[in-house]
C-alpha cells in the first residue's frame, strides 16, 4: 500500500513536472507561428517581439532562435542576427533550414560589411 502511494505522488509529480515544459513549447510554436504570420504583413517590430517572447517561453527552441535571427537580419541588427543563429544552429545542428539561412546570412552582412568600407 505505501509502494503503490509512493509510485502513484511520483507519476504525479512526473506528470506535473513535464506538463509545464510541453506548455512552454507549445506557446513558443503559437508564438513563433504569429510572428510568421504578421511578418507577412510587414509588421516585423511585433514579428520580433513574438519571436523574442518565444524564447523567453522556451530557449530550446531552435526555429524561434532561427525567426528572430531572420527578424533581426530584416531590421539590419547583424551582430544580434548572427547571434540568433549561431543559438539556433548550436540547439539543432542537423538543421538544413537553419543551416542555410545562416550561410544566406553570412554572405549579406559579409556584402554589406564590404560596401560600407
């Protein structure tokens, strides 16, 4: 009876324990899912606040790190662009999208370093 009290709590506190996170990501992915959509309309200073929210939501998120890099590139924040996906690459490596926007990324602020000499 004890064993089964003890197995039942911790399943509980499992269970609470892993809902907030699972919440967390969800709100990111509503989050980051917004912001894509008022992007679309040019609204990009609510874009990046969405995406900034996102993160602050779930910093291990890698595509809310990879939209607020594109946010920042698009408000030409280089320095925090390249920070954001750096973050996003170091969260998800294997990513293809992220990998490239990085690379697309690179070489426009590599251009525009060069013509602002």
């Amino acid at each position: 009876m004890v064993y089964r009290t003890f197995v039942t709590l911790a399943l509980l506190f499992a269970a609470g324990v892993a809902t907030p996170r699972a919440d967390a990501r969800s709100d990111a992915r509503d989050q980051v899912a917004f912001g894509i959509e008022v992007a679309q309309l040019d609204l990009w200073n609510e874009a990046l606040y969405r995406w900034q929210r996102a993160v602050a939501l779930d910093p291990t998120y890698a595509p809310a790190w990879n939209n607020l890099g594109i946010g920042f590139e698009h408000e030409n924040r280089f320095d925090e662009a390249r920070k954001a996906y750096e973050t996003a690459l170091d969260l998800d490596p294997d990513n293809f999208i992220i990998e490239q926007n990085y690379d697309l990324f690179l070489e426009v602020s590599d251009h525009v370093s060069e013509n602002s000499r």
